[in-house]
C-alpha cells in the first residue's frame, strides 16, 4: 500500500474535499455560541487597545513634562 495514493479520501469528507454535513444538524446550530464568542472577542480586543492607548498616552505625556526618566525606564512603562 503506498504512503500517497491518490485513492485514498480524506476523513469527513464527500470525496471531493468539501466537508460533509454529519446527522442532521443544520449549517447555523451554532450561531449562538459563535456570536457569543465573536462578541467576547470584540470586547477582549477593544479593552486591550484601549489599554494599550491610554499606557502609551501617559509615557508621552509624562515625556513632554520633562520627567526626565531613562530610555529604560520609559519603554519598560511601555512594554508593561
């Protein structure tokens, strides 16, 4: 038997590569976990930027105040 026949079908698939549908679930049986998880995405990333705006809005502010911290100190401030 070879390692690459070209016989062989992947799993979970029609023989033609497109997945196929399993019982007789529908293809939106999910929707409601999906939005949900699109949702929590949205917030997680727009609390993370938010965040990462205001940490970089108070390192140049506290630059242009002449608050004369080192370069090490600043973008420690800044990765954190």
């Amino acid at each position: 038997m070879a390692l690459f026949s070209s016989s062989r079908r992947a799993p979970n698939t029609g023989g033609e590569g497109m997945p196929k549908m399993t019982g007789g679930s529908s293809l939106f049986s999910t929707f409601r976990s999906d939005f949900q998880a699109a949702c929590l995405e949205f917030v997680g990333t727009t609390f993370f930027l938010t965040l990462a705006f205001g940490g970089v809005q108070a390192i140049a502010a506290e630059a242009n105040e002449g608050g004369g911290g080192s370069f090490v100190d600043r973008d420690m401030k800044i990765a954190l």
